[in-house]
C-alpha cells in the first residue's frame, strides 16, 4: 500500500495536500512547542495547479496526498508563493515528478529559487496584479515583499474567494483539524500571536499597509487558506482583527523582567524588581532564562509596555544567554516599550551597562543608566530594585496614556 494520507477538501475545486510535522520543536531559533504543518494546495481547475510544496522530508506526504485526488503527473503549474525552504524545499523534486507546463513565482520570487536550486528551467516571474487564467478558474497574484521575505506574494482565487496568503496569518501549530473554527480559540490567539511577535513584528508597518489595501481594492475574502496551521473559513475578522492589533503594538503595563543568573543574585533583584512593578500598578510577567525561551520572551514582549533586563557578568561580559535574547529581539524591532537594566557582579561589573546599550539601542526608552548590585543583595539594595520596579511602572503609565 502507498502511505495512506489523504487530501483534504476546502471547497469543490481546491483541496489541501500538506503535510504535518507533529515533531518539530525548534524552527529557525523559535521554539514550535505544538509542532507546524507545511500546507500545499491543489486546485483541480481546468489547468490543475499546485500551490506551494512542503519541506523536502516530507516530500512523500504531500504526493500520496495529491494520489488521493489526481495522478501527480497531471499537474499542469505549480505556484511558489514564497521560496523559504518549508515551502520550496521539495520543489525540485516536484517538477521532477509532475514535469508541469509552467512553474510561476513573483519576479523576486524567480530569481530567489534560481539561487537556491540552480535550476535551468524557466521560472515564470508573474506581475503584481497580474491574472492567470487557469481555464474555468483563475489566478490573481499580489507581491507581498518583505512579509517576511522579498519574494513573498499571495495568490487569490477569485471564484471562490479564496486567499493563499503563504506565512501571513498563519501559525505553527500541528493538529489533526484542517481549519480554525474547528480548534480552541485560545490555542489559536497564542499561537498566532507567537508566530506574529517571532517572525513578522519586524515588518509591523507593512502589515497595516496591506490590511487597508486589501480593504481599498474591495477584495472579497470568505477563505484565507495559509501555509502553516489551520485555513480560516470562519470569523475571519478574528484572525484580521488580531492582525490589526498586533501590528499597532500598542503598550500595555504588562512588564517582562527577563534575566539568567549564576549564583541568584540577579534573581534576587528581579523578585525585588517586580515587587516594586506590582506595588505602582504594573504587571510584572518573571522570565527566567533558564525556563523561558527567547521566542516565548518575544511573545510576552508585544502586548507589553515595558522589558526590564538583568544579567550577572561573566568574565567582564553579560551573560551569553542574555546576549542570545537581545540579539534576537534586536531584530525584531519591538515598539512602544519603557525599560530598565540590572544586574549583580563582583569587581568589574561590565554586564549592566552592556545590556543598558542593547536596549539603547533598540530605541527602549529607559528609566536610568541601569542598577548594579556587587555580590549578593543586602535588604537596603533590595530597596533600590523595589524603587527600579516602581519607577519603570511611572514610565509604563505615562507612555500608555501618552499612547
Ligand atoms: C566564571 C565567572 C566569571 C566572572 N567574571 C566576572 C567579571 O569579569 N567581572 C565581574 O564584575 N564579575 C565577574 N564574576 C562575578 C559575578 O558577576 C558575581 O558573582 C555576581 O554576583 C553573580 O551574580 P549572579 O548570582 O546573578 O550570577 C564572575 C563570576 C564567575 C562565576
Ligand atoms: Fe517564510
Ligand atoms: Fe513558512
């Protein structure tokens, strides 16, 4: 027997023939604590058309997949509406199977594949707006650069207003249900919000952008079929709605006190810290490093209005841990946040004023030059962190009504 994985229906004509990783727990430094899907579509139009691949191990799922449906030799084009490897891993593989007609791409999305894959065949670079017809149905492309990629496009189905919409609006989140309103709608929220705060935060601006372009041209959408976790047939607002939200990063006085520690003296200053949080009106959420990975800190960080970071020093360095979370944050723009740094040492005490130039640097707006303690806290250095968690929770109000 072939492997028995089936296709599974989203409207007459389009069908999902992905595949799920229930496994994967680490996807390019983010933490897939309930695994991801790699979705792929069939639409059985008159030219019969695959929408984006899977990742290559998985290659074998996604033909039995379409087995179910067509004989994979059928296929006539193949769509790629983004060239990062869980999408494209499998294309070369494909073609070699399928052989279709054409293969299409944005015009970024062309030259990224011929980079990847050294291919010698044509990759069809399609236009934004451009229209395929694809017989009784059709095809209009829309670039979406730099969400999250250069290449990114989406692809729309008119007939059936259906959105392929590639990374935007979806998640990593693996179950055995195909759509959203078939699942619990605080797993949805959160891993939404994951996916959002750990891959397109940086890119925030555009996201608002194309939601109220989206709204101009009067696109009708009733499915927004995504490339990773469930397709959207239902509510869509909710999923746009959160969008919309996310992309505002509006502060709150929630506040992530994050930190690693050797001997727990930093531990100490961050209980102090958020003691102090707690007493001027602010919620302090405690990330421990050695608990809390840098991807769900990254979570907690975008309906926040305030990081404060501690770090012990390390052979006049900040902690390598603490490096690992503010590179990555870094990166990821974060807006609208006060903050604070902290920190126990013992002669040199560089950690601190390392950890105060990161934040500067991402253009945190912070509360002082940041608070070292040597060694181990006494009560009245306790009382200088409790101080620290009351006067970041002042900045936290004036900037959210400032907001
Ligand atoms: C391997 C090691 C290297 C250290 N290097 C430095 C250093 O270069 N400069 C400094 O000020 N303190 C240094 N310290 C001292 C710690 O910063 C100090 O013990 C501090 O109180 C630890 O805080 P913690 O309990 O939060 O880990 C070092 C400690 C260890 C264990
Ligand atoms: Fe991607
Ligand atoms: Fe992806």
């Amino acid at each position: 027997m072939d492997r028995p994985f089936k296709a599974i229906k989203v409207t007459d004509n389009v069908y999902w023939v992905g595949a799920i990783d229930w496994g994967i727990r680490d996807f390019h430094g983010y933490l897939t604590e309930r695994g991801t899907t790699y979705n792929a579509f069939l639409v059985m139009a008159d030219k019969i058309t695959l929408i984006d691949t899977v990742k290559p191990p998985f290659l074998s799922e996604l033909l039995a997949r379409i087995s179910s449906v067509v004989d994979p030799k059928e296929i006539d084009y193949v769509v790629s509406n983004h060239a990062e490897m869980d999408h494209s891993g499998s294309l070369v593989d494909v073609i070699d199977v399928v052989q279709p007609e054409k293969v299409f791409a944005s015009s970024m999305g062309s030259k990224a594949l011929k980079e990847h894959f050294h291919l010698d065949r044509e990759i069809v670079a399609v236009k934004n707006g451009e229209s395929l017809s694809l017989g009784n149905l059709s095809l209009t492309f829309l670039e979406t650069r730099m969400l999250h990629w250069p290449d990114n496009m989406f692809s729309y189905l008119p007939e059936e207003k259906l959105l392929f919409s590639q990374d935007a609006f979806g998640m990593h989140l693996a179950t055995s249900e195909r759509f959203a309103d078939e699942i619990d709608e605080s797993i949805l929220e959160y891993e939404g919000e994951k996916y959002y705060a750990n891959i397109l935060l940086p890119f925030s601006a555009l996201v608002t952008k194309l939601l109220d372009k989206v709204g101009e041209l009067g696109i009708e959408i009733d499915i927004i079929a995504c490339d990773h976790g469930p397709i959207w047939r239902k509510d869509l607002d909710k999923i746009i709605g959160w969008y919309s939200k996310w992309a505002q990063q509006k502060p709150t006085n929630k506040a992530v006190v994050v930190f690693d520690t050797m001997w727990f003296s930093t531990a100490k200053m961050a209980e102090a810290i958020a003691e102090g949080l707690l007493a001027g009106g602010a919620q302090p959420k405690i990330m421990p490093l050695k608990s809390s990975h840098r991807s769900n800190v990254a979570t907690e960080i975008l309906e926040a209005g305030a990081v404060v970071v501690g770090s012990p020093t390390l052979n006049n360095n900040m902690y390598p841990t603490v490096a690992d979370l503010l590179v990555y944050l870094k990166g990821l723009k974060p807006k609208n946040l006060v903050g604070a740094a902290f920190g126990s040492y013992g002669w040199s005490g560089e950690a601190v004023g390392q950890v105060r130039g990161m934040l500067e640097e991402m253009k945190i707006d912070l509360v002082d030059e940041g608070l070292r303690i040597k060694f181990v806290p006494d009560g009245d250095s306790l009382s200088k962190c409790f101080d620290l968690g009351l006067r970041v929770a002042e900045k936290i109000k004036a900037l959210c009504e400032s907001a």
